[in-house]
C-alpha cells in the first residue's frame, strides 16, 4: 500500500482566516487539503465554492487541493473547480445523470477523479468505472456537518472496497471521510483505507502537529 495521506476537511478550519489555518495545517504536517462543497440541495449545509478554493490558490498554497463535491447536479461545477486549482474531484455517483461522463469530465479537466459513497449507498455504482477511479472515498458519517460520530459498519465496507481495488489492479486511493481520530485511525487503516480525512478531530484542538503527529504514530503501529 502507498503512503499514508492524512487529509484535513477545511469545514473546520477558521473560514475568517482560512489561508493562514490551512497553511498552519500543512505546516503541521498534514498532506492534503480536503475541500467539502455543500450546497443546501444534496446536503443540507451550505459551504464554499471554486472563488475560495482559487482564493486559497491564491494566498499561496500548493498542497493538493481534494474537492469533495456534495452537490447535485455535478457536471456543470466541475470545470470550474479545475480552474480554480483542484487537484482531486470526487462525487456521490447518485447525484450524477451519467457517472461515467462525470468521470470523464473530470479527468478531462486535468484533475485526478473519484466517487464518494454515503454509509447507505452500495457500491454497485463501481462496477463498471473501476479503470477511471483514482480515489474512492467512503463516508464514515452521512455528509453534511463535521464532528458526528464514526459509522461502525463503514469497517466492513473498506475492507470490501479494499479487496475490490486490490483485485482491479488499478492504482487507487481508498479515502475515509466522517469521525476520523486519533483513537480510531489505526483500526480504520486496519480495514483498508489509506487516505484519511479529518476536521473536527484536527480543528478543535489548539496544536495541530500534536494531532497530526499522534495520528501518524498510530497509523505506524
Ligand atoms: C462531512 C464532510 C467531512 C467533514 C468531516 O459531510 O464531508 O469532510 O468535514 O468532519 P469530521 O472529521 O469532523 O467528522
Ligand atoms: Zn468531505
């Protein structure tokens, strides 16, 4: 498996000062920059949009930039996040018409491509787009709001998409996204996943390299 990437969601950053917390993070030592785009339709929540993630651009960041788009519909978005400095693109599949083509969109627009599956939603939609995932992220809580509780039988789901990706032979990231912690990271790695998002679990604390550090010394165990 590659590297671990510890991706921290921007949802619980200090959005009044979001540049200096999102380069304070990755001073820390954070290696991604998760992006949560929410827009009172798919989700109930409202958040941010492509003028923020080229504003962040902007301000001088370079890490890669995870947009996590939890809009509906999808397609038309995406050329602009691409513009704006996205580095990955991942979309819950049953808010697209044609998931194929938004995945196609997607890598066509220059960025890596990815589909996000809620606790409930099965992992059919993969059958078919295997050769054109880079990422597949699964939720460990029903997207929306940060700090909920991790969802227990996301466990068995990564170690199925786990064995999915290893049979596939493709080279693609299995992301988890929900509930992440220090005191869970482990166990979650455990079951496959290798790419983890964290907020609430980065944000609320005042160290950021404290948290940062200990997730990486559980996920060396
Ligand atoms: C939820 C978002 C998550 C969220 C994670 O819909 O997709 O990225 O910010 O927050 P925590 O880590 O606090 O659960
Ligand atoms: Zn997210």
């Amino acid at each position: 498996m590659r590297p671990f990437l510890i991706a921290p969601s921007i949802l619980s950053a200090d959005f009044a000062r979001l540049g200096d917390d999102v380069q304070a993070v990755l001073d820390a030592g954070a290696d991604v920059v998760h992006f949560d785009v929410m827009d009172n339709h798919y989700v109930p929540n409202l958040t941010i949009g492509p003028m923020v993630c080229q504003a962040l651009r902007d301000f001088g960041i370079t890490a890669d930039i995870d947009v996590h788009l939890m809009v509906k519909p999808v397609d038309r978005i995406i050329p602009d996040f691409a513009k704006a400095g996205a580095s990955i693109i991942t979309f819950h599949p049953e808010a697209s018409e044609h998931v194929d083509r938004s995945l196609q969109l997607i890598k066509e627009s220059g960025c890596k491509a990815g589909l996000v599956f809620n606790p409930g939603t099965p992992l059919h939609y993969l059958d078919h787009v295997m050769d054109k995932l880079d990422v597949i992220l699964l939720m460990s809580v029903n997207p929306g709001f940060g700090g909920q509780s991790f969802i227990p039988s996301t466990l068995d789901k990564l170690k199925q998409v786990r064995a999915k990706i290893d049979a596939s032979g493709f080279d693609i990231r299995l992301e988890v996204d929900g509930g992440v912690k220090v005191d869970n990271i482990a166990e979650i790695a455990a079951a496959g996943a290798d790419m983890f998002v964290a907020g609430s679990a980065i944000f609320n604390q005042p160290d950021y390299k404290t948290v940062v550090d200990e997730m990486r010394s559980e996920l060396a165990k």
